[in-house]
C-alpha cells in the first residue's frame, strides 16, 4: 500500500489545515451535514485515513462500512481506471453495458438461496430500499409494509418512515408515508428475559394480526443486524421466525443488508448466519469499495412482475461503479475476506469482553465478524449513558482512532474496521480505546 499502514501524529486533531477547511466547510454546506471528525483526508488506505496536516488516523469506521476492501483497493482501482478511459456513462435503460449484467449475475449467484433470481442496480442504500417496497406492493398487489423497532433504512421519505430513530433522522420532516407500520425487535439486551425471540415474535404477530391483517402485508422489511439502531443482532430464532411467517402469509421478506453485507459480519451476507433466505435482498455501501452503487436482487417471479420502465434510474449501475463492484467481488474471494472478518472478530472481542469486566459503564459487548459494538449503561442499570459515548469518543479522536456512534438511545460505539486491515493496527486501536475508558 503507498500509505504508511501505521498511527502517526504530527498536530492536534483536527489540526491547523483542518480547521480552515472546516471553516470553508460551515461557509459553503447546510449545518444539516454533519461531520463525526473534522479531519480532511488527503489519501487513505488499508487501516489508515491521512489528513491535509499529515496526520495518520486507524480507521474503525470504514467510511460506515463502505470500505471494506480499503479506500484504494488494487482490483477496484485498476478496473475503474480502465474504465474511466473508455466512457463515464451511456444510462443502462438507453445503451446497455456488460458490466452492469456481469454484476447481476454475481449477485443472484452469490446472495442467500439457489432459486431463480434476478438484480436491478440503483444508487443507494435507501433507493435499494425503497425500490423493494415497490416490487414487493407491486407483485403482491398489497400496501402495507411491516418494519422494526431500532431499525434504519435510509432518508428518503418512505426509508425515513421506515426508519425508527426521530433524531437526527425524522425531526421536522413530516408528514410521512402511510402504511408503515412498527412491531417490536428481539433487542436481547433490553428484553425482559430470557425468551426474547418468542416473545418479540409473539408481540410482532400480534399487532400485525390485529392492527394491519396479514392479508394486507405486501412486505416486512428487516435488518439481520441492526446498524443505526446499535448493532443489535436479533436474538437467535427470530429471524427465521419472521421468516418463515412471511412464507406462511404470502409476504414479501425483504433483507436489508445494506450495511452487514459483503463480508463485514465473517459471512458474505449476515442472513447466511441463521439460514435465513430473503425474497429480495438490498445491498449498498460495501458493494462498490466507495462508489455509488446498490443493488435490489430478489425471486424472479416476484421481480419480473413488474412492467417495463417500473423500475431504473439514469444513474443506476454506472459503468464505472459496476467495474468498482466487480474489483470488490474479486478482492472478497482471492483475499478470503470473510476470513478476515472473523479474524478481526476473534481479536476484538475477547478485548471487548475484558474491557467489560474492568468498567462497569460497558454494558453489552456484540456482534459478528467486524461488525461490533459496545453498549455503554450508567453503571448498575441498563439507563443508557451517551454522555459516556460522547467522552470515549474525544478521547480516542484526539489519540488518533476514528471511532463512529450509533444506537436509538445514542449510546453505542460501533467498530467497522476496514476487513483489509493490519492485526498490529486492529490491536493498538483497541489499546488506545483501552485508554480512552482507562
């Protein structure tokens, strides 16, 4: 890699150069764009984000989990650049490109379940989202759609209806889309007892019994793990539970994998973990190492039932980011990637769980792969304590670590770390969030 895959400081975070871009930053974007850490990145690479002052931060964020191959990934950059020579765009739904198909075809390949699939590519995590809905209301010929507590998918206005978390998300931008309808998430955490799966599936079945219909229900959309929400993995059995419901009813499952799929949970997809197989499944963020591209890739009856011209977008599938995803589907397979998801998870998570013992304010340590997160709680209850988020979080960015938040309560460090990254990195980050809480 051309950056030094090392930690290396040379001013405060943010420094000086920083800072004056910050300033042109308040000048010339909404305060509505916010920023986790004022550094402005110059190159990154491996584990490593270098600022216009030269410094080296560790990366624990991945830019939310979209570089999982790196920021500079070789079979991505190589791909991008031959393709950048030969044309930047024709629109798919004007004058096809191989490139776009030789990336549905990997898609319905590789996602969960051997039936009969096709994929249609977008821009974006929420537009992957929303058009599932659309196929999902359309083959089904229902509106209803069913989502959970604690979830995230996206800021349009029916993925921010889908969204759970008011703030930042939803305040003030109201009215939102009808028929979304909220039932519970086995949060294992948080649930009372031991039977959180039963339960919550108890609760969920129940409401949509009583308030929606089944009959009515085009789709229930979930995330495996929840992202924004926390990281929240579903306690066990409840996803093949929702599952399997859905079958029982005619329903459309949608899985929302924009943020745990490829690779990041040590399975190419997290559905994979439980054998749970989705009717649709949207992907986004990881898919093209950092170029805008998702993808919608579901049953092929349900897919092919809508018309000509229902689905698409001018820039959905651009050539150059189809090319980026190939890089990436390439760098997954011959770096054994999902390997080194659950090696990251095999460092991280015996430290975590120390970590806990020590400091009582760490409530919960979870997740798979390099998808973790720790849960931090006013000591001697489960009350959530952001104040103490906030606090780490200062302290391992002045120490050179990005670290990202999350949690409907605002109380989680989420780790993603680039699946590229060096161990020696992956460990003196975890000491200086050691440090951070000592």
């Amino acid at each position: 890699m051309s950056i030094p895959q090392e930690r290396h400081l040379v001013t405060a975070i943010p420094g000086p150069k920083s800072q004056e871009l910050l300033a042109r930053k308040q000048a010339a974007v909404p305060t509505g764009i916010g920023t986790t850490l004022p550094v402005f990145v110059t190159r990154a690479g491996g584990g490593v984000v270098e600022d216009a002052d030269g410094n080296r931060l560790i990366d624990f964020g991945s830019g939310i989990a979209v570089t999982n191959v790196g920021n500079a990934a070789p079979r991505v950059v190589e791909r991008v650049q031959k393709q950048v020579a030969e044309f930047t765009h024709t629109c798919f739904m004007v004058t096809p490109y191989e490139s776009y198909v030789e990336v549905c075809e990997k898609l319905n390949e590789l996602t969960p379940g051997d039936h009969d699939k096709r994929t249609f590519l977008v821009n974006s995590g929420a537009e992957a989202v929303e058009n599932a809905v659309k196929v999902a209301r359309h083959a089904t010929g229902r509106q209803a759609v069913v989502v959970f507590d604690h979830g995230y998918h996206g800021r349009t206005l029916l993925t921010m209806t889908l969204t759970a978390k008011n703030m930042p998300y939803k305040q003030g931008f109201g009215p939102f889309a009808p028929e979304v309808y909220r039932v519970p998430l086995a949060y294992a955490y948080r649930w009372n007892g031991d039977n959180a799966a039963e339960e919550a599936f108890a609760q969920a079945v129940d409401m949509i019994e009583k308030q929606i219909g089944a009959q009515n229900v085009a789709a229930v959309v979930i995330e495996p793990i929840a992202g924004e929400g926390g990281f929240i993995e579903p306690a066990k059995g409840f996803l093949p539970k929702v599952a399997e419901y859905c079958r029982a009813n005619g329903i459309v499952f949608v899985a929302d994998e924009v943020q745990t799929g490829f690779a990041r949970t040590g399975d190419l997809f997290a559905c994979e973990d439980e054998g749970v197989v989705p009717d649709i499944i949207c992907t986004a963020k990881g898919i093209a190492g950092g170029l805008p591209l998702a993808a919608v890739t579901g049953r092929a009856e349900l897919m092919d039932k809508v018309h000509a011209g229902g689905l698409g977008g001018t820039y959905g599938g651009n050539p150059l980011a189809c090319e980026a995803a190939l890089g990436v589907l390439e760098t997954i397979e011959q770096d054994d990637l999902v390997g080194k998801a659950r090696r990251i998870g095999e460092i991280m998570l015996p430290r975590l769980k120390a970590l806990q013992e020590r400091f009582p304010v760490i409530g919960d340590v979870r997740g798979r792969g390099a998808m973790i997160a720790i849960e931090l709680v006013e000591p001697g209850t489960k009350n959530p304590n952001p104040a103490a988020v906030a606090e780490v979080v200062k302290r391992c960015h002045a120490e050179g670590l990005l670290v990202l938040t999350a949690g409907t309560y605002g109380n989680v460090l989420r780790f993603l770390p680039p699946l590229v990254m060096p161990e020696h990195l992956l460990e003196e980050g975890l000491s200086i969030l050691e440090k951070a809480f000592s």
